[in-house]
C-alpha cells in the first residue's frame, strides 16, 4: 500500500509508480494526483490535513483485503492504459509532430 497525504505535488509520479505495480494507494485529493487515480476505482482519495480520514482508510484497507485487490489491479489497469511509455510514447510523438516546423529542404 502506498501512502501520499501530500498538500503538493508537482506530477504525482511517485502515485504513478504505485499503481504500475498494482499497489493500492490512498492520496490526498488535491488536483494532480486525481488526474492519475480515480477515488474508489484505482485508489482512495482523503481530504489533506484530514490525519483522522487517513487512518480511517488505512483501517478500511486493511480489513478489506477484497478492497485491495481491486484497487490494485484497477490502478495498475489504469497505468498501463495511460502512463506507460508504449501508450504515451505515440501521443508525445503527435504533439511534437504538431509543433515542429516543418522542412521542405532535403
């Protein structure tokens, strides 16, 4: 299980990195890191500063081990289809494609 009661984070990699290894995670709710998991489907979500909310998620998880496995798999579903370098690979590729400046000269 990983922990990330952050108040910052710059790109929730560290949330990434869990998920890819199917480890069930609870986060704060703060923007970035609900750009990489979903609440109740690939992780559990806890208001920051909130040390009540955390421990009882904590508590939660650790008598649902049917809970685990699913957030689990779901967050390493999840990675797979959206942070592995196969699938963002293509769509850095666009993007640079799109911003380049094109050369006629050979």
């Amino acid at each position: 299980m990983l922990l990330a009661p952050s108040l910052f984070e710059g790109l929730g990699i560290v949330l990434v990195e869990a998920m890819s290894k199917g480890l069930p995670s609870i986060a704060s709710r703060i923007e970035v890191l609900e750009e990489v998991a979903e609440d109740n489907v690939s992780g559990l979500f806890v208001e920051p500063n909130t040390e009540d909310e955390l421990a009882a998620a904590m508590v939660r998880l650790f008598h649902d081990p049917g809970l685990r496995e699913r957030l689990g798999a779901n967050a390493r579903r999840r990675a797979e289809e959206q942070f592995f370098s196969e699938v963002l690979m293509p769509e850095w590729e666009k993007i640079y494609s799109r911003l380049s400046p094109r050369s006629d000269r050979s």
